[in-house]
C-alpha cells in the first residue's frame, strides 16, 4: 500500500475552515497515513481550539498521524517553506498530497485520487475543485461554472495527453520521489534574480512533468472556498496570471518541442495572442483609423457559444446545491465569457508587464470564512 502523506500549510486562515479540512480528511473511504497542518507563523489566530481537534481525531482515528507544526516567520516563509516542512519530514512517504487550508475533500477524493498511479509512468494527479461557497453569491456561482468547464473540458484533454501543465492547488498528488529531488530547487526558485513565492502547484507540475505523465482523475473532487467580492477575485487572478507567465518560460526553456507539454503551451499563448490582436484591431485600432464605431458584438453567437461550453459544467451534479440554483448559473454563464474577453484578458496583459512583481504571497487577512466575507 502506498504511503500518503497530506501537508495544508496555513497562514492566518479561517479556524473553522481548518476543522472542516481536517474532519474530511479524518472521513476518507481510503485516509491518508499522516496529515501534517503547517502554521507558518500566523498571527491573527491562535489556533488553539483547532490543535486539541487534531489531537480528538487522532484518537478517533488511530491509524491516521495528525500533526501541528508551528514555525516561525522569516524572510524565506511562505507556502513552500511549509510544504518543505512536510517533505523533508517523511522519508518514507511514496505520495505527497498537497491542500489548501480553505479546500475541503469529498468523501472518496484520496482513494480515486491515488488511481492513476497504477501506471508507473504517473508522476502527478489534479483533482476536480469545486466552489465551496458556491451558492454564496453570482460570482462564486459563475467561478464555479468556470472552472469546471476549464477542469472538464482543457484540462481534461490535457489528461488525455499525459500532459497536464498545472494543477490545482486546493488538491494534488505527487510521487514522493519527484518531489524529493526537486525540492532544492523549488524551494530557490529566481526568476529576472527575484525569488518566486507564488505559482507553487505549477511548479511542482512542472517538476512531475519532467518526469513522466501528469494527469486529472475525474472521480477525484474537493471543495474550495473562493472569493465572494470582485476585488479579492481580481487580486487571486492577477497573481495565478503572473505565475503562468513565469511557467511559460521554463516550459519553453526545459520541455523539449518533442513533448506534447511544449506544444500545449505554446499553442496556448499563440491562440491568446491572435484572439487579442483581432479584438484590438476590431474593437480599437480599426475604429480609431476609420473614425467609426467599432461595430457591436454578436451578442447571441457569444451567448450561444458560452451554454455550448458550459454544458459540461451540469455533468457535475452536487448533493449540497438546488438544481434551480445550478440552473440559474448556467443561465447567467454568458457573463463569464464576457468577463474572460475583456477583464481578465487586460489581467492577462498586465500580468505580463509585472510578472517581476511577487507580492500578495501569503494572506495578510482573512477575506473569506466558512460563514461567508470577513
């Protein structure tokens, strides 16, 4: 049996989200042999209440080995750091898990999760995240049709190649092997001569990747609480943006153009950069030259293609969620590619001029709870 080792590195989240995260994992059809809570020096919580929970279930759950690890802030803390508290801490462990301290597991998340590493050539697994707050409000109901349509649809596909290029950060799988060898690396990662310390799950992908297969299990699901106000969401996207771009250049300097991960990239920022010229000479420079109007979108092409691509997403069916509910985001899923086209598109440029910039990597403050916005 493979020996799975869980690490959540936390960093003044929610107490209530952490009890959450750990009952689930206490709850697995298939638990790990040990779970390990990073506190990278938090000081907006004790955390008290959540240490004498972990030691409850330790004795509900005695074949599970529940830690708390408390270290101290310095200049090199971050989620890495935490991560490598737990790596460096179980030798024995085959499959390193990586959780998000907001991401809660479904009930059979490790069990299909560990799947795929009957093929030895596996060197990671991404799961299936699902919106947490979902119902919250429009925004977490759209993030979430729009992440399982990347999930199902791109990501997918990517699977299919052996090729996933990111995984997500709420839930992974990692040999242990791949993530020993890299970790020097990972932990000193520069780029332009400034230390990284975001875009973590893309560079352990990227690490699996040199090695062998990474894949998405589809039966794998965990629940992640996302951001409820537009500002938070802007923020997380600019700083997800900002890291592709720096996993672009090493997957351009480091895959071979023999490997299917190189093209996918590459076809990736093609595609982005002739879909963002055409908008520009239609919508700016066109009208700008001509003194007319840019002409008006065809508005039911797009909404037509939006509930072509978001159908996909109603293939999710969860027991928490009213299907009325369900119903009345994909009707609204339009504003998501309206949002994509525009926004975050700027976002996307944007990140590409400050990509040097490594701010906002770690939480300063709780801006989502259980409960809903702090």
């Amino acid at each position: 049996m493979l020996r799975v080792t869980v690490n959540v590195p936390v960093y003044n989240e929610d107490p209530e989200a952490l009890r959450l995260v750990a009952r689930a994992l206490a709850r697995q059809t298939r638990p790990p042999q040990r779970v390990e809570f990073v506190d990278d020096g938090s000081d907006k919580f004790s955390y008290d209440d959540v240490r004498d929970d972990l030691v409850l279930l330790g004795l509900e759950y005695p074949d599970i080995e529940f830690r708390w690890v408390r270290t101290e802030r310095t200049p090199d803390s971050g989620k890495r750091a935490a991560q490598a508290v737990t790596f460096r801490g179980d030798p024995q462990a085959d499959v390193f898990a990586t959780i998000d301290s907001d991401t809660v597991l479904e009930s059979r998340a490790i069990e299909e999760g560990l799947k795929p590493f009957a093929d030895p050539r596996v060197q990671s697994v991404a799961a299936i995240l699902l919106v947490f707050n979902a119902g919250r409000n429009l925004l977490t109901g759209l993030t979430e049709i729009w992440l399982a349509v990347y999930q199902l649809g791109v990501r997918a596909a990517w699977s299919r190649l052996g090729c996933v290029l990111v995984n997500s950060g709420g839930l992974a799988f990692y040999r242990a092997g791949v993530v020993r060898d890299a970790l020097p690396a990972y932990l000193g990662e520069t780029f332009a001569g400034r230390k990284v310390s975001y875009s973590d799950d893309a560079m352990l992908t990227f690490f699996a990747l040199l090695r062998g297969r990474t894949v998405q299990q589809p039966t794998c699901f965990a629940f992640t609480i996302m951001p409820e106000k537009t500002s938070h969401h802007v923020r997380q996207q600019l700083r997800w943006m900002r890291g592709n771009v720096i996993r672009t250049f090493w997957w351009f300097r480091y895959l071979s153009p023999l490997r299917l991960g190189w093209w996918l990239g590459f076809i990736a920022w093609t595609t982005f950069t002739i879909t963002t010229g055409l908008m520009l000479t239609l919508f700016v420079i066109g009208p700008a030259l001509s003194g007319h109007l840019p002409a008006a979108p065809s508005w039911p092409v797009i909404a037509g293609l939006s509930y072509l691509a978001s159908l996909r997403a109603l293939l999710v069916k969860r027991g928490d969620q009213r299907t009325l509910s369900r119903l009345a985001a994909f009707a609204a899923s339009p504003l998501i590619t309206i949002w994509c086209m525009t926004v975050l598109r700027v976002l996307r440029l944007w990140s590409l001029v400050t990509c040097l910039n490594s701010g906002w990597g770690t939480r300063t403050k709780v801006e989502v709870t259980v409960g809903g916005t702090s």
